[in-house]
C-alpha cells in the first residue's frame, strides 16, 4: 500500500495489524471487541486510528495505530504494560472498526462506472435536424431518412429497474449543505458543512468524510450511504475554487443519480450551482410517450414526442431545461425545480431534445412495427393508429426445420412461422418481436398482411428440444444457431433423427439437397462367386429402389470408413451393420488399385461396380461369409466343392501313406496326415496345433516323405526348429523316415553347408539363425517352409520374423503345441507368414480384433458354431471363421482312445558352448584320474572315483552353476533352454506337470526360472514339512508346476492332476524311473500321461543311456551305487562312458 492509495483500500489493510498478532492475542482482542470493552474510535489525519478499551487497570487503555509512509507498514502503541506489539486492546480496537466498516460498506451497491451525459432540452420548435441522416440540396433533412439509426439509440439501453425510497435524515444545528454542478459529461456534487444559526447558514467548509467523525450522519441514514458511495468517485478534475484552492467535487454516475437525487430531496440545503435559491427535488414523476400517425400525405408514418404531467395534463419542458438520465427516470431542471420524468434513459433523453418528428416511409413501416416498435413499448408507452393496431394480433410459433447445403457441410437451422405465411424467424438471431405474415385467419380486407406478437417462450422450449435432438446427433449450434453436420453424421440425422422430427415439425429444403440425399428403403444383396485353380471372383450388389452400388462404391464407402454407400443415383444408402463387418473383412483383401480407383475419378456418384473382386484362394472364408448374409447368391460349383470340404472337414480324401515311412502311425495322425495332403492340393497352407506329445513332427514327416515318393519335391524342405529341437529332429527322421536326407545348419562351422542343401530333402536351421543367416537361406525357394514351436514367431517386430517373412516356399505349414489363437496378434504374426496379406494390414486387423480373445479351437477347426455355441463377442465368431480352416488342433482327452496310457518321449538337448567347454574339462581330468586309478587298484577298488566322476559329469550337464566354478557361474544350460520352452508350452496349454530332478540345487535354479516364467510352482524336497498341503494345493489346480527330488519323491503320493512329466537328470534305474512316473499315472487317472526324458546329447547321459539298452543292470547300479558296480562294470564300459566326443 502507498501514500497514493484510495481510502477503502486503507482501511482495508488494517487487517494486517491483525495478520502480525500472535494466534493468543488475536483470540483475546476478539473477546474483547464482542463483549464491547472498546469505549470509542476515531479516525483522524495521516491515516490516523485512536480508541480507548476497558482493561483491567482502573481506567481504559489508549490505544494509537498510525500508517508509516517511509517503511509502509501500520505501527501500533497502548498504554498498557505489554511489552510485544501489537497487543490485545490494539487488535480490538482495529477489529471494532473494520466491523464498523464493513457493515457500511454492505449497505451500498456498487457504482455503475458508466458515464451519462447532461443534455439541455429545447423546444420542439427550435430543435435542430436529426444528425447524421441525407439532406437535401437546400441542406434540409430528407424525409424519412434516418429514423433507423435514432431509434438504434433510443433502444440501446436495456429496460430500466426500480429503486427503493430512502428516509430523508434527522435535522440538527450542524448542516450538511449540497451544491449540485450540472456539467457536460455528467453531474458534480459539492458537499459542505455550516451552522444553522439565527441569520441562517453560516460559513460553508468542505466536508472530509471520516465515517466516525461528529459531522457524519447517522450510519443508518441515507446520506450517510450516498457519501459512503461518492468518496470512491471523486470527479476527475480539481473542483470548484474555494478559499484553500479548490473544494472537492464528487461525481454522481448515472448508476447513483436516481438514488442520489432522491436522497437528496430530503435535505433543506440543496442549491443548484453556486446560487442560494434552493433547488426543489420533486417525487412525482412526470411521462414523456411517442405517438406514431399517420403522415398528412401517403401512408408514412410520423413519429414524434409528446409529455404529460403527473395528472395526465400535457406539458412542455420550458426552454433552457437540464436533463439529466438516471436509471430510472430522465430529471428536467428548469430554474429552481428538478423533477423525474418516466421513462428514463436514453429513450426519453433523445425524445426529450425535441429532434423533429421522425418520418418512416410506408415501405420501411413494416421493418419498423416488427423490429424497433417492440423495444419501443419496452421503454415508453407508444401511441399508435386504430388502422395499425388492428393489425397486430397475438401469434403461435410453428417449429420449422430448414435444411441446406454448404460446403460440403448439411445446415440445420431451427426457425418459426406465423400465420398462414411461409416468412420464418429464428428464435437465437436478433430479429423483430413482431413477425409480418399472412393471415391465418381471415380479417376484414382479405390478403392484407398481419403482425404477429412473437410467443419467445415457446419458441425458447421448442429450441431447448431442439438444441438436444442436435447435441445428441452430435452438433452444437453455432453463434448464428446453424448446426452444421458432416459425413455419417448428416447422413444418420437425415435417416435417424429428421423422420421424427418431420412427425411433429414442419421440413423445408430436403427436395433441394443434392450431396445429401437418401434412401430409406432397405438393400437386397446379390453375391456372385466363381473359382479357378487358386483364385476366387467375388462380386457384391446391393440394389435399393433409388439405384445401385457395387463393389466399387462399397469399397470407396470403406476406405472412407463411411457407414453409407452412394447408388448410381447419386442416392445415398445406409449399410447394415453386419454388411459392413463382411465388406470391411472383404475390403482388407481388395488390391489397392481397386480400392482407389473410384476415388482417383473423383465425380462423386456411386457405381454399379462391373468387374468382380480376384482374392486369393485363401480368401475362402472370407468369401463364404460374405455369402452367408446374401439375399441372392450365385456360386459355381467349385466353390460349393471347397466349401463342403471345408465346413467340418467333412469328406476330405484319404490318400494312401508313403511306403518307405519307418513308424506305426495312430488314427488320428493319419487323419491329420490327410488334411496336410488337402492344403497341398488345394494351394493352401495351415496350422498343425496338437497338444505336445500327440506326434506333430511325425505327421510332417510323413508328408514329406509322400512328397518325395511322388516325385514333387523338386526343392528341399527348411524346418525352422528352437536350438534344442534340432536334434530331435535329426533323431525322429532317422528312426521314421530314414530315406529323408536331413542336413543340420547349425554350428560355428556351417557356411560351406549352404553350398551342398540342394543335394538334401529336409534343411534344418533354428529361430536365431534364421535371421543371421539370411543371406543364405532368403535367396533359394524350398518345397516346403516348416516353422515347430511356431509361437516363437508371435512378435512381428523381431529380426526373426522379418527374416521368416522373406523366405519364399510352394507350401507352409506351421506346428505348435500352444494354442496361439488365444491372441489376435499371435494369429496375425503367424498367418501374415503362411499366408502374407489373408488378415489383412496389422493396423487394420488389431483396429478390428483388438480384445476379441478367442478361446482354443476343438478338434474339427473349421469355423462352424453349433446353435448355443455362439461366443457373446461376435468379433470372435467372424475371426474362427477366417482362421480355423487353416488349423487343425486335437487335444489328447479328443484322441485319447488313441493313445496308450503313457508315452515316452526323449528330448535331446545340444550343449552351449560355455557348457560344452567345461564338460570337456572336466572328462578330459577324471578321464586320466579314474583311468589311471582303475589301472592301480582295479576297478572294485576304485567304485567312489568312478562315482564321483560321473557325478561330476552328470551335474555338468544339468547345469554348470550346480558345479560351483567361479569361471563358469554365468554359464548357460541347454537343458534350462529346453525345460523352459516345454513348460511354456505345457501350462500354456492349461495342462499341469511334475518336475523331477535328484539335486536340490538343481530345484533352487527351477524355481528362479519358474519365477521370471510368472508361473506358480510347488516344491517337495527332504526338508519340505508340510508336504499334505502342497500336494493338496498341487492337486486343486493351485499351482502348474510340482518340482520333487528323488529322496523325497518316495512313495505314497498321489499327484494324478497332471498330465506331463519331466525327468530333468534321467534315473537310469528304470524302478525309480517308474515309480516317479507313477506319481501322475495311478488309478483314478483319466488322462495319458506324456514323459519327457532331457538328454545332453555326446555325454556320458547319452551313453548311459545306449549302455541301459545292453546292460540296464549295470545302468541302474552306476548311479544307484549299489555293490553290483564292482561286479558288472568292465574296463572297456568305463573307456566307453569316459570317452571324448
């Protein structure tokens, strides 16, 4: 705050005094200003606050608050003993007197800051032309010309309110004497004080407002309000001369004049100016009116002004007259009399000048009674005609709807009509309150127009409706209260919406609209589809009453992802809902030049779309459900054919095994060896997806060795296997289909490989290698391309997929054990491999499909539903249909009289090559030791070395970490790698698993992997205690994975929930080896069980195991440890397990 600051904002800030209290203080000076021990306070000079209160000593304190300019901070003193500052009675005292404050300042309205003019009113007679309108060559006002923009001005101002009557104040020997300035930009106020004496008033001294000082009035009187109100407007300039200079001046706003002249007619000393002839302030208020007439020649009209005393009288304001407008009334001065005058304003003030009658020409009356009389009769009493009156009647809105075109945009404007007329006014725009129209009745001289009283009530409710029905099409209006409506949306408001608008309103332009026209009649379709060796001819119809579409204006329709189709007409045509998912399925496969064909002849009219749509033969589904919802469907018998086949893969050919294959196959690997041979017949490629361990590779390779029998496999075959499959591959060729001749890419020294592929059948490389080796395997074409494992291409931004992408085969075929259709990306990643381009864009289908999680697919995968079937997404139904013909998934409980009770099954695992260096290491030192141990003392005598060593050995390749080498801690494990990828597939399959392993350390390294897996785990080892409960929680679904040691594996467990075992470190005692099996095989168990056996292939587990089948005693005895090793084991068994591979 600075010494420049007004004085409300003073004495505001006192509050700061109170601010800079302590919480104690502030608490006790309240108390003492409510319970009144402040006696007085006083305002004086230099901002300036005394007061004294009741304390505890025997007389009052005295308490001085001041401002202080040169640091601009309040200081406080009292009389009290307290040391700090401020005290209790300085913030009581400061706390009575802004309570004080506000209180006044409550009881006054906030000035109106709007200056008003002081005019001199003149005689009609001698008032000066209306400014600003034409003139004639004499300089004479033109008739008539003008009169639009006075009465712009006189109805300006909005209508005026009223104002309560204040009290007039308690006389006293002390006056407060006012003198009123009557200036050009406003009215001025000189406030003073004089002594009423004997010979009348005394001196008059300019009265400083200080609402505590004795010269105030009372703070309940009415002057005390309006001095409140006038200090915060002192008038811009210095005032009047006075004996000190110049006497302050007040300013009285048009927002105060009202108030302000009221007040002050209670007063006795009023003068005008510097006069002592007391100014009478009258009450009664006098009218001002317009009369409009008819002009003396033509139909004009004349408009003039004509004033009434309060009794009715006629009257004219004398010559000289002052007026000055308030808000309520316009107040004439003449001489010594200042009097009201209703209407107030600018109204009366322009009339009030005597400007000369205003002339409306008869064309422009009509403009005048609808748009300017209406405000007119707000703001005065107008007298018209008995000829015009009669013309004015009462009127009914009747909602209109007007529709037009602009820019590519439909316009909807609500307006309304009156009388029997077409004329229409909007209800938001600034128009006339009176509308002329034709009679809607008939009157006394036939077709002569009336002038409606606009109902703004009804019309506001009609526009309230309508403002929802088009917020709800999903328009706003704009200022000028145009919706405007693009695309779909027009489209579906003139579908939707404006038919039950047209059952209550009234709908005016549709016949003129030329972008937006539609139908409402329903589309018949007709589909035509015919074959040829590995293409489809599609072609689509849709016929209205008003035109046609065809497959061109249904796909320009999509690619503008528009709901509506344009006919040949012109016409536009709402899609039905299930037409547009078949035909935006359908647009995914329409080639790009087709789709934008249309759109690069830009002439905007639909097409009957002549030419039908080439798909590709892996389209059939697509093709097929399309049909499905045609009215009409002409398809030729190829297609019929393909599509019996396909639905149920009921009638599929058998065809006869190839003679050299080495294996027994069960009967559903034959059916699926049958449907395999079906894909290559008709062009198409698919998804084998069995559950693990039904024989999914023996099944393709029987394919592949009918391929070579029949001479067609002029390429070799590439199989794209996980690392530790390749093996078993290599394992399951030799033993099933021994003539195939398989060649590995693999190893650090496989390049020269490349050079001799043509020479094999089947080529074998892994998902790691696929993309490094890239430039040898990207520029050949291969009869066949065989992804196993296939969810390992399921993300399509990894180098692996791209590279898989580039590879070019007559045939593709993936196998997986995990149903990849339970995620539409997986879907879309493998089928843009088998199929480039059948799902269609990645953007595109993930638009469509994202969400739609589709459960695993049955044994028959050809995308029928049986009734009751149906899934409540019907994304998921439409995307079965697309993709099942091209799987085909048995789980084993479908194939289960198929299979014997268990199966085993031995999966070989290559070594790392951190793995592979240490197990070398390691037989390359107990090699010479126990050899040379066994040469010493024999071999009964060396049977702890021996031990020791294959213990070694055998930890080596479970997993170097169980070694606890320093060199070799971060050391990977092929058999971790192996176990990982069987335990995604086996829980991903929804199955459980028992995990054995006779080294605890080993179980520890289980569990982290398990956990960074997310997959719940159960344990049972020699220290597990509360074994019930796991096995409880095991055999309730609680956990998918149960990893048990050989120790604790004992006997008595019941564990038949699962359905997979995986002997991690094989026991080559088959007893134990049965007995761990067992666990999940025992009575009660309905399911076969499958049994993993992981070998590290070129080490002592491989030979141990070629040893069990020619000695299984002596297998068993080698790591049971019994006394039979001594017995059984020869030297050249030893060399054979110790040897280098």
């Amino acid at each position: 705050m600075t010494g420049q600051s007004s004085i409300v904002e003073t004495l505001d800030a006192l509050s700061e005094v109170v601010d800079a209290a302590p919480t104690a203080i502030v608490r006790r000076g309240r108390e003492y200003a409510t319970d009144g021990r402040v006696l007085d306070v006083s305002w004086g000079p230099g901002l300036q606050l005394s007061g004294r209160v009741i304390g505890n000593a025997s007389e009052p304190y005295r308490v001085q608050i001041w401002w202080d300019t040169a640091v601009e901070e309040w200081h406080t003193a009292c009389s009290c003993p307290y040391d700090d500052t401020p005290c209790k009675h300085a913030v009581a005292v400061v706390l009575h007197f802004l309570g004080t404050w506000h209180q006044l300042r409550e009881t006054a309205s906030p000035p109106d800051p709007t200056e008003g003019p002081v005019h001199r009113l003149v005689p009609a007679a001698e008032a000066p032309p209306v400014a600003g309108g034409p003139r004639d060559p004499a300089g004479r006002q033109v008739p008539g010309a003008g009169w639009r923009e006075h009465l712009e001005r006189w109805t300006r101002t909005p209508v005026p309110g009223s104002n309560g009557r204040i009290p007039p104040p308690q006389p006293g020997t002390d006056q407060v004497v006012v003198r009123l300035y009557f200036y050009p930009d406003g009215l001025r106020l000189a406030i003073h004080r004089a002594r009423w004496g004997k010979q009348g008033l005394g001196k008059e001294r300019p009265l400083h407002f200080d609402p505590f000082s004795p010269w105030a009035p009372s703070p309940a009187g009415p002057l005390h309000r309006l001095l409140f109100r006038l200090v915060e407007h002192p008038a811009p300039r210095p005032g009047r001369p006075g004996a000190k200079g110049y006497d302050p001046l007040y300013e009285l706003p048009p927002g105060l004049v009202d108030l302000g002249l009221e007040l002050l007619g209670r007063l006795p000393f009023v003068f005008a100016g510097d006069g002592w002839e007391p100014l009478r302030i009258e009450h009664e208020p006098y009218r001002v009116e317009l009369v409009a007439e008819p002009a003396r020649e033509g139909r004009d009209l004349t408009l003039t002004t004509r004033w009434f005393t309060a009794t009715g009288r006629p009257w004219t304001p004398p010559a000289g007259s002052i007026g000055i407008p308030g808000e309520r009334y316009l107040w004439v001065q003449w001489g010594p009399v200042l009097r009201p005058v209703l209407p107030a304003g600018d109204v009366a003030l322009h009339l009030a000048v005597g400007a000369r009658p205003l002339t409306i020409p008869a064309a422009e009356v009509a403009e005048f009674v609808g748009r300017y009389l209406p405000r007119l009769q707000q703001r005065a009493r107008v007298r018209l005609p008995g000829t015009l009156e009669e013309r004015i009647r009462d009127g009914t809105p009747r909602p209109v709807v007007l529709l037009s075109e602009f820019e590519g945009a439909l316009v909807v404007e609500l307006a309304f009509a009156y009388g029997a007329g077409g004329t229409t006014v909007r209800v938001q725009a600034e128009e006339a309150a009176l509308v002329e129209a034709e009679p809607d009745a008939p009157s006394g001289d036939g077709a002569t127009p009336m002038w409606y009283r606009r109902r703004r009530d009804l019309e506001q409710a009609a526009w309230d409706e309508f403002a929802a029905v088009m917020a709800a099409a999903g328009a706003r209006p704009e200022a000028d209260g145009r919706c405007l409506l693009f695309a779909d949306s027009a489209l579906d408001f003139l579908t939707e919406t404006l038919p039950r608008l047209a059952a209550r309103w009234e709908v005016r332009g549709q016949e003129r609209l030329v972008r937006f026209r539609v139908s409402h009649s329903p589309l018949c379709s007709r589909v035509q589809v015919r074959t040829g060796i590995d293409w489809l001819d599609l072609d689509v119809l849709l016929e209205a009453p008003e035109g046609t579409a065809g497959m061109d204006a249904l796909l320009e329709a999509l690619a503008r992802g528009s709901r509506y189709v344009r006919l040949d007409s012109g016409v536009m045509a709402r899609l039905p809902a299930a037409w547009r998912d078949r035909l935006g399925v359908l647009a995914e496969h329409a080639p790009r030049r087709r789709r934008n064909r249309r759109a690069a002849a830009g002439d905007g009219a639909g097409s009957s779309g002549q030419g039908p749509l080439r798909l590709s033969r892996w389209a059939f589904g697509v093709a097929a459900q399309v049909l499905e919802g045609a009215d009409r469907v002409e398809a030729d018998e190829g297609f019929r054919r393909l599509s019996r086949l396909l639905d149920g893969f009921r009638g599929i050919p058998e065809v006869p095994l190839p003679q050299t294959l080495q294996a027994q196959l069960r009967p559903y690997q034959i059916r699926g060896y049958h449907w395999l041979a079906f894909l290559r017949d008709h062009g198409l490629h698919g998804v084998l997806a069995d559950d693990m361990g039904l024989g999914k590779t023996v099944q393709v390779l029987a394919l592949l060795l009918a391929e070579k029998e029949a001479g067609r496999a002029t390429a070799p075959s590439l199989a794209v296997v996980p690392t530790s499959l390749v093996f078993n591959w290599v394992d399951e060729a030799r033993r099933f289909a021994p003539s195939l001749r398989v060649l590995p890419l693999t190893g650090p020294r496989r390049a020269p490989l490349f050079r001799q592929a043509d020479e094999y059948d089947l080529l074998l490389t892994t998902y790691p290698l696929v993309w490094r080796d890239a430039e040898h395997l990207v520029g050949r074409e291969y009869h066949y391309l065989i992804l196993d494992e296939a969810q390992h291409v399921k993300n399509p931004d990894t180098q692996t997929w791209r590279a898989l992408r580039e590879l070019r085969a007559r045939h593709r075929l993936a196998l997986t054990g995990t149903p990849v259709e339970n995620h539409v990306l997986d879907l879309w990643a493998l089928f843009e491999i088998l199929m480039p381009g059948y799902l269609g864009p990645r953007d595109a289908f993930l638009r469509r499909y994202a969400g739609a999680e589709v459960e695993p697919a049955s044994a028959v995968p050809a995308g029928r539903v049986e009734p009751g079937d149906e899934p409540a997404d019907p994304r998921v139904t439409e995307l079965r249909r697309r993709v099942f013909p091209f799987i085909l998934r048995r789980l084993k409980g479908e194939v289960a009289r198929d299979l014997p009770p268990r199966t085993e099954v031995v999966q070989y695992c290559e070594m790392l090559p951190s793995q592979r260096r240490l197990y070398r290491e390691l037989l390359s030192a107990y090699r010479s030791r126990v050899l040379g141990e066994v040469e010493r003392v024999g071999i009964a005598r060396s049977r702890m070395a021996i031990l020791e060593a294959l213990l070694r050995l055998r930890q080596a390749c479970c997993h170097p970490a169980l070694l606890d080498l320093p060199a070799y801690r971060k050391a990977g494990s092929a058999k971790l790698e192996a176990f990982r990828e069987l335990v995604e597939q086996i829980v991903g399959g929804g199955a459980q698993v028992l995990v054995f392993s006779q080294f605890t350390g080993m179980l520890d390294i289980l569990e982290r992997e398990l956990d960074q897996l997310h997959i719940p785990w159960e344990r049972l080892d020699g220290r597990t205690r509360n074994r019930r409960a796991r096995v409880e929680r095991f055999q309730a679904g609680g956990a998918p994975v149960f990893l048990i040691s050989l120790k604790a594996g004992g006997t008595g467990l019941n564990l038949t929930a699962a359905s997979y075992v995986i002997h991690f470190d094989p026991w080559w005692n088959p007893a134990v080896e049965e007995q761990a099996t067992g666990r999940a095989h025992r009575i009660g168990q309905d399911r076969p069980v499958f049994s993993y056996k992981l070998i590290t292939r070129g080490t002592v587990e491989e030979k141990i195991l070629q040893l069990q089948a020619r000695k299984q005693a002596l297998a068993g005895a080698l790591l049971a440890g019994d006394g039979k090793l001594g017995k059984d084991l020869t030297r050249e068994d030893l060399e054979f397990l110790l040897a280098p591979d």
